[in-house]
C-alpha cells in the first residue's frame, strides 16, 4: 500500500474510532502513532521517537512534550497532543514554544488527532512562529496536502530542502485565507482600493456601500469565469493536435499559440516544481530553476530560458504526465504518473537534462 493510500485508509477510520476515543492518551494511540508510523518512524525505538520528551526550560523542569522524532541524535519534530475534541483554536501549544528554543527541533506539531498544524521559525530564528505553514484536516484531506506531508516521511525528511518550501506555503495559505475572506465580506480598505481605481468622485459612504456590493459580485463573477475557462479547455484539449504522447526517437513539438488568458496555477503544479527543485538542488543552485505557466502545461527551466527546458508538467487533465527530455538534442516523451511523488522516479533524467546544458553550480 503506497503513502497516500495508507494516509486515506487511516482518515477513513477517524469517524468509526471517534465516539470511542474519550481521552488524550486514546487520541494517541489510535491516531497519532499510527501517523508517526506511517511516516516511517518506529514509536517503539526510542532513538527515533521518544514519547513524553522532557527539555528542561529554565525554571519550568519536567515538563514533557508528547513526542519527539529524532535524527542523527538530536530531536527534530516535536509533537503535542490534544484531546480529539480539543478546539486547536483555542488550545495554545505552550510546551511547542517552549521546548521548539531550547532544543535542535525545526518542526512543531499541534494535533487532535484529526487537524495537524505544522510550525517552524520563519519569523524568528529559534523560535517558533504563531502560525502554521501548513495544517491538514484529515476528515477533509486534500492530495496536494498529502503530497507535502510526504516531505516529513524518515526517507525524505530534509530541514534544508524544507525551509524555502515552509515559506511559501505559509504565505501562499495566509493570502489565501485573506482572499477568502474579502470576497465573502469585502473590507473598507479593500473597497477602496477597486474603487479609486475606477471611480473619479469622492467616496462618500453612500459610494462605498455602493462599491462593497460591485467589488464582491465583480469578484464572485471572475473566479466563476476563470473556472469556466478551465473547464472549456480540459473539455476541449486534444493532446495529438501538437504533441506527441510517446517519442519513439522523434522530438516533441509544440505549435499551440500562447496566451495568459485562462492560465491558472494550481497547487499541484506549484508542488511539482518544488519536487524538481529538490531533485536538482544537489545539482545546481535552486535559484536557476523557474516555472513559466501555459495553458497545456506548466514548464519548468533553466535560468527562466525557453531553450534551457528542464521538463513539462502536464496537469491540467485527468491523466497527468511528467514530459521529461531523453537526449542532448532535447527529443523527448510524456510519461503517466498517477501521484507527484512518481516525479523521483525520473531523478536521472532530471539530472541529465540539467547537465547537458552544461551547467553546474
């Protein structure tokens, strides 16, 4: 059974299990190890996992964080567990912030069993940030935050590699929280700012009640268009018109038109650029790889240059494929994948493409 496989068997079992599961130590038991687990770390060695961790805190001595996942010796993720009833809202993870300043640990857990709440030290070295860079809801799971769940797995887990992506996904979730939020109930400062775009008067408070309707309907109509534009695409997407599904030692070509109108990046595909870079960051600097977004595909370079293409996610239809390039002479083939994770799988070929550029770091 692969990971997302086993992630989806243990959330499908939340909703049997909870009515019984009244205490802390429950929710533990019958959700948390079996996550931790799942991630590829033994609870039961406790070079790896030591359960009721205890880092003395100046005055604050035998205080103990529920469990702590080591590597090479030193803890890394602390985890705190709450009843699976616990509100996260209102629980504050003292221990976390306490134990995150006076230990090796990058990574800070927050769990019910059900929401997991991710921290790190964005905001300040050494200590840990008020607010996750990633939380996931395991009775409404979403594949692209499996995908970076992965991450944390024992074979993959790198702190390095982590850090730049913990960035992003903190910022891109705030953003996103906030857009939710103005296009439900617009604010003043929001208003305003559509309004002294288009209106010349003055903005009375007759003109701002006016423009709060118009900015949430004028926003509520482009996303609902920008969904249909997607839609209209993937319906009318025909692959074979310009490239071809398997090379057989010919090169793909592209002749599609492009244009900005209709593209959209999705998460998946912001996902699988982090993924290259990753494979690549051994090979060259990070800072070299860039993702240019069309409409058939989302294109991953080198030194953001057209001729320099590293490799194609092709994500916008049921069937994704990873076009990778098999030669010098930049002849390639789409290959199926059925989960982004697969993308390691063409690590070689990744690394080829980058050095037939002739570039290294």
């Amino acid at each position: 059974m692969d990971f997302i496989d086993q992630i989806k068997e243990l959330a499908a079992r939340i909703p049997k299990l909870r009515e019984n599961i009244k205490t802390e130590e429950a929710t533990k038991n019958a959700l948390v190890m079996p996550l931790i687990n799942i991630l590829g770390y033994n609870v039961f060695d406790p070079t790896e996992v030591i359960p009721e961790y205890t880092a003395d805190f100046g005055t604050k001595k035998g205080e103990k964080v529920d469990y702590a996942i080591f590597k090479d010796g030193n803890p890394v993720i602390l985890i705190e567990c709450k009843n699976i009833d616990a509100d996260l809202d209102r629980v504050h993870a003292s221990q976390l912030f306490r134990y995150f300043s006076v230990t090796e640990a990058k990574i800070g857990i927050l769990t019910n069993g059900i929401i997991y709440r991710f921290y790190t030290d964005l905001d300040s070295p050494n200590k840990m940030d008020d607010k996750s860079f990633l939380e996931i809801n395991f009775l409404d799971i979403k594949e692209p935050l499996i995908n970076e769940l992965k991450r944390f797995r024992k074979e993959s887990f790198d702190i390095d590699d982590l850090a730049p992506v913990a960035c992003e996904l903190k910022y891109t979730r705030e953003i996103k929280q906030i857009l939710s939020k103005e296009t439900n109930l617009p604010s003043e400062d929001f208003v305003k700012f559509f309004a002294k775009q288009v209106h010349s008067g003055p903005l009375t408070q007759n003109v701002r009640e006016k423009f709060t309707v118009i900015t949430k309907n004028a926003l509520s109509q482009f996303i609902n268009e920008k969904i249909n534009e997607r839609l209209k695409f993937a319906m009318s997407e025909n692959p074979s018109d310009s490239i071809i599904e398997k090379t057989d030692g010919q090169e793909i070509t592209d002749t599609t038109e492009e244009s900005n109108d209709g593209i959209v990046t999705t998460e998946e595909e912001i996902e699988g650029y982090h993924i290259v870079k990753s494979i690549l960051r051994a090979t060259i600097d990070p800072k070299r790889i860039s993702m240019r977004d069309k409409k058939r595909y989302c294109g991953i370079l080198l030194d953001d240059n057209n001729r320099k293409p590293i490799c194609r996610l092709h994500f916008n239809t049921k069937q994704k494929y990873l076009e990778v390039f098999i030669d010098e002479n930049r002849k390639a083939e789409k290959n199926p994948i059925t989960e982004l994770n697969e993308i390691y799988d063409y690590s070689d070929q990744l690394v080829n493409t980058v050095n037939n550029y002739g570039m290294s770091k």
